[in-house]
C-alpha cells in the first residue's frame, strides 16, 4: 500500500489512471553473481518487459559520486532488497559493485534524463537545486553517465560506478 499511497500524493495515480501497475507487487528472486548477495528480488514487470525505458534525474550522490542511468536501475529491486543490498555494501567502493551488479540484470533499452532542474551538493535529497536546462538520451547508460559526469565536471573514471562498469 505504501506505493500506491505515494503515487497518490506525488499525482501518478490520477495521470497514469487504469494503467498504473505497482511494479513491487510481483517480486521475482534472481540469482545475481555479486559477493554481497546470490540471490535479490526483481520487479517482474522490469524483467519481462519488452523495451524498458529509464527515466532518472540527473544529481550528486554522496556514496555514488552521480545518480544517473545505472544508478536509477537499483530501483528494480523490490521492497527491503534495496536496505538489505546497502548493508550488505557497505563504503563507497562496495556500494558501487553492488549498484552495477544490479545494472547487469536488465540495463534500460532506453535512458531519457532530465537534466533541466539537476542537483548537486549532498544528494539525492539534500543538495542544492542547479539549472542546467538539457534533456540527456541514450541507448547505452554507462555512456549517458560519463556524458554527465563529465558535464558536472567530473572524470568519468573517477566514478566508482563508471568505472566498474566499464571494466565489465
């Protein structure tokens, strides 16, 4: 119920009407080739999708460096999968394994990301609103990242996830 409560308040139950799907309801156990865990729960309507479409916001993030493409599949995982998965992970380095090893079960067909009203500063909840006034798309996430990474200045080897994934 918390789920579809927040899609109440936040108005995505009124636009998305019959269509909304709460896509925690039907969780899926997948074996996953991570040191921090052998099996997390996936949203089914992620896995069988036929194209799947990302659509995060370009911000800081204090343990990630940048929440962007890669980072924004972590919210694939179901209920406590994505607590249980950052105690497991713990430091920074740890943190951004676990995020690409989450990545490498269903990367996004297409990533859209908003980079109209970024963030920056200690994100993703307490930074500092920045404009930047772009609409980012790509078909490949770790490329989208390192385009962002390197508009907000960063090297994108320097990102503990861009760079481990870039490795893989």
């Amino acid at each position: 119920g918390s789920l579809e409560h927040a899609a109440r308040i936040a108005g995505i139950l009124d636009v998305a009407g019959k269509h909304y799907v709460n896509f925690g309801a039907s969780p899926v156990p997948v074996k996953v080739d991570s040191p921090f865990a052998r099996e997390l729960l996936f949203s089914r309507e992620v896995l069988e999708a036929d194209v799947l479409v990302s659509l995060p916001k370009m911000k800081t993030h204090v343990a990630t460096g940048i929440t962007g493409a890669v980072k924004n599949t972590f919210g694939h995982l179901v209920g406590g999968e994505k607590t249980r998965l950052h105690r497991a992970a713990a430091g920074a380095e740890n943190f951004a394994r676990a995020v690409v090893d989450v990545f490498q079960v269903r990367k996004p067909d297409l990533v859209i990301m908003d980079a109209v009203h970024a963030m920056e500063g200690q994100g993703p909840s307490g930074g500092r609103p920045r404009e930047v006034g772009r609409i980012l798309a790509s078909d490949n996430a770790v490329a989208l990242d390192a385009v962002m990474a390197a508009m907000m200045g960063l090297r994108p080897r320097d990102v503990p996830t861009l760079r481990i994934a870039q490795e893989r």
